[in-house]
C-alpha cells in the first residue's frame, strides 16, 4: 500500500513540475519551496481552508495532493530537485 502511495506521489509531482515549467513559474514556486518548512506548512494549511473555494476551479483531488506534497518533506524535496533539473535542462 505505501509502495503505490509513493508511486502516485511520484506521478503527480512529475504531472506537477511539469504544469508548473509550462506556465513559466518554476522560479517563484523553487524559491518558496526552498524557503523551507514554514512556507511549506502554511502553503498546507492554506490548500486545506480555501480547499471548498478552489475546488470550483480545480478538482477537489488535486488541491488535496498538492497540500500532502507540502506536508511531506521528502515530496518537496523531489519536486524541488525536478523543478530545478527542468530549468537546468532550458539553459
């Protein structure tokens, strides 16, 4: 069961560096993540409040995916090193 968690983590922090780099954030989005926990656990807990409102423009699961990549470290991490390995490759 946490094998395939890990894996649908992995599926969507891939889905979502790449949505990210094609909307031309990945510099803002690396620079809050690299500001470290705080941003991260804030970033969480504001997905999970504004979660009712979002959820009228985005679908409910993907707000709820991106807040356990914010609570996870090892998941920010990862989408760290994707978003700065993307931009590495545009140089």
């Amino acid at each position: 069961m946490e094998e395939l968690r890990a894996q649908e983590m992995g599926e969507f922090i891939e889905k979502l560096a790449t949505a990210v780099r094609r909307r031309g954030w990945q510099t803002p989005v690396a620079i809050l993540l690299a500001g470290g926990p705080p941003f991260h656990f804030l970033g969480e807990q504001v997905l999970w409040v504004t979660q009712p409102a979002l959820s009228l423009f985005i679908p409910s699961h993907l707000v709820r995916q991106l807040a356990q990549v914010l609570a996870e470290p090892t998941a920010v991490r990862a989408l760290l090193v994707r978003l700065n390995a993307e931009e590495a490759e545009q140089a």
